[in-house]
C-alpha cells in the first residue's frame, strides 16, 4: 500500500455493494480443475491475485481488470 505518516503502509478502503447474486454456486467444465462445482460466498476479495479467475468479471461493475482489482 501508499506510505502514510511516520512510514506506516496503509491500506486501501473496504467498500461493500450489495449485490443481486441469485446462487452462491459457481460451475466449472474446465478438465484441468478437479472439480465441477465451488462455492463463492461473496464477490471479491482484498488479495488482487495476479492470476485470480475473477478479474474480468471486475469489469461488469465498471472496474478495470488490471490496476482496478488491485486497489
């Protein structure tokens, strides 16, 4: 994160959107995963992997999936 005062790192605010998910279940067909089904209780996170699924359903929320995701 950005460098506040006296050197400590801070972190980027935590903003929560409701959100008018219909399942928590994601499918998956993918023959290198080994399994069909996950759960995802929530959308999003605060880790911003590089290699995370996600990213490009950030942009349906007019985010950008690259340095949007991250921050």
């Amino acid at each position: 994160g950005a460098a506040g005062h006296n050197g400590e790192t801070l972190s980027p605010e935590t903003i929560f959107y409701r959100d008018a998910s219909r399942t928590i279940l994601s499918r998956n067909d993918s023959p290198d995963v080994g399994f069909e089904v996950s759960i995802n209780p929530y959308r999003g996170c605060e880790h911003g992997c590089i290699y995370c699924y996600a990213r490009p359903t950030h942009e349906y929320l007019g985010f950008s999936a690259g340095l949007d995701f991250e921050s």
